[in-house]
C-alpha cells in the first residue's frame, strides 16, 4: 500500500481534502496505478510554526516580525 507523507503547517479541512485528491490523482497518474485503485494512504502531520525551526528561530517568531515590519498604508 503506497503512503505518502507531508508535513507543513496547520491549514482547513478544506485545503487539506485538496491536497488528499489531488496527490493521489498525481500518484495513481505518475504509477499507471487505474483510477479505481483504493490503496493510497495520505498522511498529514500538521505543526504549529511554535514547533518549527528555521534558520536558528522559531517560525512562529519569523512570522511575528514579518508582520510587525510591514507597511500600512
């Protein structure tokens, strides 16, 4: 049983049902697997940016500062 995996930050059922299609269209289609194939799994690990590290900093502060230097105009 094929399984793929992603992870990335939290996003709405909605977003996540996309995401769940269309990786299992593009894998059935990448692997001739037909389209009445039922056996690819989609997991998804959600992390919250305090959880995530980048470059030295927690994500949930880059995106702080990102938003605290923007313009408003």
């Amino acid at each position: 049983m094929p399984i793929i995996t992603v992870e990335g930050p939290i996003r709405d059922i909605e977003s996540k049902k996309l995401l769940v299609k269309s990786l299992t269209k593009a894998f059935k289609e990448a692997y001739g697997y037909p389209e009445d194939f039922a056996h690819v799994t989609v997991i998804i690990r959600e992390n919250p940016p305090e959880n995530v590290g980048t470059n030295g900093k927690l994500l949930s502060e880059v995106w702080k500062n990102k938003k605290s230097t923007k313009k408003t105009v």
